[in-house]
C-alpha cells in the first residue's frame, strides 16, 4: 500500500547571502530540485518575499519528511519552522515538481487581501492564511503559464502561415509543386512541443 499523501509547510528566514543574489539563488534551487522532486513523486511551490521562504511539499509522508530535514539544513535559510503538517486528499501544487516565486509589486494586492493590517511575518500567520496565499499565489501563475502558452500558439500559428505563403509563392515562382518534404523550417515549428507545464519552474521579479 503506498504511503499517504502527505502536505508540509514551512517558513524560514533567508540567509543574508543568499538574499543578496536572490533570484540566482531561487533559479539554482530550482534547477536542481526538479529531477529528483519528479522521480520522488515530490510537488512544490516556494514563495520568497521580504527575508521570508514559505514554502509547501506535497508527496509521500516519509519523502516529504526526509526532504524537509534536507532542506532545513541548507544554509541559504535558517530557522525553517513547520506550520502544517498533515495528510491530504488531494495535491494543491501538482503542476510543479518545483516552482519558485519572489512576489512582485503586483502580488502585494495578493498580501494585503490576505492580512492588510499586519506586516508580513508567515510564521506568526494562521495556518488557512499561508495556505490561502500559497494557493492563490500558484493559481494566479497557473493563469500566468496559460497566457504564455496560448501566445506560443498564436506565435507558432503566424509562424506556420508565413511559411505556408513561403511555400505558396516558391511554387507559383516555380510553377510546379514544390518538395515539402525537403523544405527547411528555420523557425523550428515542426520540432516544436507544447509546454510541459507539469515540471516547470517559476522564476519571477
């Protein structure tokens, strides 16, 4: 029988020198958490903001809580304190093996819906409160990968009817039927994949 679904939260203080370079901080944790978060069944959303990591780990109860131990010794924090733990029925943060996410200018409206008065300090907040930002911060960026997939598909659709009138006016030159099958696609369109947003990681000012 396979172990329960298992969620974690936690807060911690940003370590100074991590602080000073954080966004290379945040795309190093990122790049190496991916892998090894997929193979251990491990999803995940870390928010930095203001000295704070907040972050959630959803997977497997024992992969989860060996990982925490691993992650609180990591220097680039300190103090990292658990506010929630429990099993879960469902995942809340499955799009991402791992997401990171320094809140912007444009998520402080996300801050002070959640708690206006107080300044931000996750460790003091309720447990609802860290869940409800983590949450909301995930869906307005799930939003965000939806948006930029569907201009990708609009740029690959414009890529394809330029080529198609490429095509069109080479054989009307020609007068003949051109070999499509030879013909070079230098914008890459026929190797191109949809995004797989289910291991992406989010790097964001």
């Amino acid at each position: 029988m396979s172990p329960p679904l298992h969620r974690l939260i936690y807060a911690s203080r940003i370590a100074p020198s991590c602080q000073d370079d954080l966004k290379s901080a945040l795309v190093d944790i990122v790049t190496r958490a991916i892998a090894p978060n997929r193979a251990a069944r491990i999803s995940s959303l870390l928010v930095a903001h203001r000295g704070w990591f907040v972050q959630a780990l959803e997977g497997p109860r024992p992969t989860v809580e060996t990982l925490f131990e691993t992650i609180a010794a990591d220097p680039r924090h300190h103090h990292a304190l658990p506010l929630a733990a429990a099993d879960a029925d469902a995942r809340l943060f499955e799009p991402w093996s791992m997401g990171a996410r320094m809140l912007s200018l444009g998520d402080e409206a996300v801050l002070a819906a959640l708690n206006p008065k107080a300044p931000f300090e996750p460790a003091r907040l309720p447990e609802r409160t860290v869940l409800r930002l983590l949450t909301t911060v995930a869906d307005v960026h799930w939003r965000m990968l939806g948006e930029q997939q569907r201009r990708q598909d609009d740029t690959k659709r414009a890529g394809r009817l330029q080529v198609d009138y490429q095509l069109e006016a080479r054989c009307l030159l020609k007068g003949q039927i051109g070999d499509f099958g030879t013909l070079q696609d230098p914008a890459g369109i026929a190797g191109d994949r949809p995004l797989d947003v289910s291991f992406i990681g989010m790097i964001g000012e």
